[in-house]
C-alpha cells in the first residue's frame, strides 16, 4: 500500500516541479513517470523498513 501512495505522492511532486519550471506537456509527463516510479520504490523499501500494524 505504501508503494502505490508513493507511486501517487511521486507523480504530483513531478507534475509539480515540472510546471514551477516552465515546462510544455511532455516535460510534464517525463517528469511524472520519473518522479512516480522514484516514490515507488521509495514505497517498497519503507514497507520492508517500517513493520506492520498488529
């Protein structure tokens, strides 16, 4: 769950970054794929990291 809320939080931030830079519609998307699998992976590792609930 924590990689798809990563995946989620890393596609914003990359929407975000790449529309404060002035960046056209394939910026945008570059931006959003690189960011969001970044905070996928980011996501991954924390669940190996952080224990479960219980």
């Amino acid at each position: 769950m924590l990689n798809i809320i990563g995946g989620g939080i890393g596609i914003l931030l990359g929407l975000w970054t790449a529309r404060r830079r002035g960046g056209n519609r394939l910026d945008l998307l570059h931006y959003a794929t690189i960011f969001g699998i970044l905070g996928f992976l980011i996501g991954a590792f924390a669940m190996l990291v952080i224990p479960g609930p219980g």
